[in-house]
C-alpha cells in the first residue's frame, strides 16, 4: 500500500490529504502570529522542539502528538473532540440501526 500522502494520482484538491496538511500548518502559523509568539516561543511553551515546529510550518509534517501540544498552547483543541464523531441522526431509528452495525474490530485487509 502507498503512502497516500505521497500519491501524486490523488487530484481532488480540497480533499488531498497534502493540501489538507498545508491549510492546518498555515492556521497554526497564523494562530501563533496573531498571538504575537515566535516559532522559539510556542517551542518552549508547547514542549515541541524548535525543529520540528519549523519542518511543521514549513514542510506541513508533524506527529499526531506534537500537533496536539501546540493545540494546547494556540487554544485550539476543541477542533479535535469532533474529529472522527459519529453524524448527528434524524430519528431514534438511525440511531438505534447504527449502534447495531457497529463492529467491535476491523477487518484485516492486506
């Protein structure tokens, strides 16, 4: 299996996994700046190494978890609470139906 983020085949440019991480290392550099913090500053006070703050900002990679230790700092991690949350439902039926193909372990597909 490739590395989706490295698939120049994938187009679609909103949905692009790439493009998404430019857009989330773009907000975290504006966050920082109008917090008036500079990249050694939201080091320090994240834990995050100064390095890996600047690949970030410029290379758009960063660990689930130093992403979320500059979140803590910049305020901003509210957004994580709803990633991967389940749709709202219309009625207790869709909710009821849903809970019940709920799987407890995923299929193993290599």
């Amino acid at each position: 299996m490739s590395n989706i983020l490295a698939d120049n085949d994938f187009i679609l440019d909103a949905f692009n996994p790439a493009s998404i991480a430019l857009g989330i290392a773009k907000r975290v550099r504006e966050r920082r700046l109008e917090m008036n913090l500079t990249q050694q500053t939201l080091a320090k006070r994240s834990g995050v190494t100064l390095g890996t703050l600047k690949r970030f900002e410029r290379d758009n990679e960063i660990s689930l978890k130093h992403l979320l230790m500059l979140a803590v700092v910049l305020d901003a991690t509210e957004e994580f609470d709803s990633l991967f949350s389940r749709g709202q439902f219309e009625n207790i039926d869709q909710a009821l139906n849903a809970s019940s193909k709920i799987r407890q372990r995923g299929k193993h597909n290599d």
